[in-house]
C-alpha cells in the first residue's frame, strides 16, 4: 500500500530528527529528497557570464592545488554541470572545493574527483539533505554508523565537508578490498555485490563529469582507477 503524503512528510521528519537531530527546518528540507530519481542530468555546457566572476573567487579558497591554473580548469568544467541541480552558488563551491581536496588528500589513495561527483549524483542528486529508506544520510549516503569508525559525530552526516571525506574514506576502503576494481567496489558501496546496476549507474555518471580526473597529476604519471568489471 502507497503511504499518503501526509504519512511520509511524518516518517522523514522523525527519521531525520532521530539520525541527525538536525533543527525542524533541516528535517523539512529532507522531503523533496524521498522523491529523487537516479536519472541523469543534463550537464550546462553554455558559456555564462557569471562563470568568470564564480571561479576568480573559488580559485582564492584553492588550498587543494598547488597551481592557480589547475584550480580555474576545475572550478570552470564543474561549477556550470552543478548550476541546474544545486541553487545556490556558495553551496555548490563548497561541493566541489571538498570533492577536490578530499580525491587528492595528502598520504591517501587518489580517487578521480570525477568518479566522486557521479557518485554524488547518483546517490543523493547533491542534496546533502538526503535520507535513503535505508538510512543512509547526506550527499554520499552514508550510513549512520561510520562516524563512529571513522571517529567523527554522527550530527556530520549533513555537512558537505565531513560527508565526503566519510564517502571518499569508505570507497578508498572497498577499492583497496576489490583490488581497484571500481565496479565491484561501488557494489560494495552500495551494498549490491553480484549485480551491476548501481554501478552502471555511476559510471554513465562518472563519463558525464570526466575531464578534470588528471588534474594534480604530475606528467610521468597514470590514473590508477579505471572502469572494470566482474
């Protein structure tokens, strides 16, 4: 039997107040996310204005990059593919700074930032509000008991920073398991090993944000992660 909207607007807030104990306001926001659909958005590949303006003042937050250069390459590929799904401009700068800085941390495996951003939008649509019917929270859905093992606070799972480096930290964790195979570690992601629809998924994604993944590479080296399969 379908739930009336009435009954899910219930079922969200109290399953958002009790994960996250985030403010009622914060709970209400998490709605328009039970209704996401996995379906691909369109990337804006039009020249804007405004863009110029948006990368000169990301480029000043750059503490991820060692050159000016490889930052305005980032911020302008990204920032347009993100401007039809996250309003708000400081948002989706933050999106993206922590996506960068978190596929890049120093001492870590590198994980191609665009393979990041396909999960993202796969996984939540880039609302940090999302909460799966699993429980699974914020824009890399991740399940409420790893603050824990990673040693943060579960109140984290809705901030932009702490939930990619929860999300990073955990892929970085299944490809090490499967042997950098990203589509068996993204089944182990998800939580779907032994099928392939989830990662299919994401690496129609990841074919949609690609063009920066060698951004931060020195010249002599290679991406270490590419699709494979089973």
């Amino acid at each position: 039997m379908m739930r009336s909207a009435s009954s899910v607007r219930a079922w969200a807030a109290s399953r958002a107040a009790r994960l996250v104990r985030a403010p009622r306001r914060a709970a209400a926001a998490l709605l328009p996310a039970l209704a996401l659909a996995c379906a691909a958005a369109q990337a804006d590949q039009q020249k804007d204005p405004e863009l110029r303006a948006v990368v000169a003042r990301a480029i000043e937050q750059s503490e991820c990059f060692e050159d000016r250069y490889e930052s305005a390459v980032w911020y302008t590929m990204m920032e347009p593919r993100l401007r039809k799904i996250v309003k708000d401009e400081e948002e989706r700068l933050e999106i993206l700074k922590h996506v960068i800085c978190e596929t890049q941390r120093e001492g870590e495996v590198r994980l191609p930032p665009g393979l990041v951003m396909a999960v993202i939008h796969v996984e939540s649509r880039f609302d940090r509000w999302a909460v799966s019917s699993a429980g699974a929270v914020g824009l890399m859905q991740v399940m409420p008991f790893w603050p824990e093992e990673l040693g943060m606070k579960r109140s984290e799972l809705v901030r932009i920073g702490p939930n990619i480096r929860m999300g990073c930290a955990i892929l970085r964790f299944y490809l090490k398991k499967e042997r950098n195979s990203v589509t068996r570690a993204l089944a182990r992601y998800n939580g779907s090993v032994g099928r392939r629809t989830y990662s299919d998924l994401v690496l129609n994604q990841w074919s949609r944000y690609n063009g920066a993944d060698d951004i931060g590479l020195a010249d002599n080296d290679q991406p270490v992660l590419k699709p494979t399969g089973y």
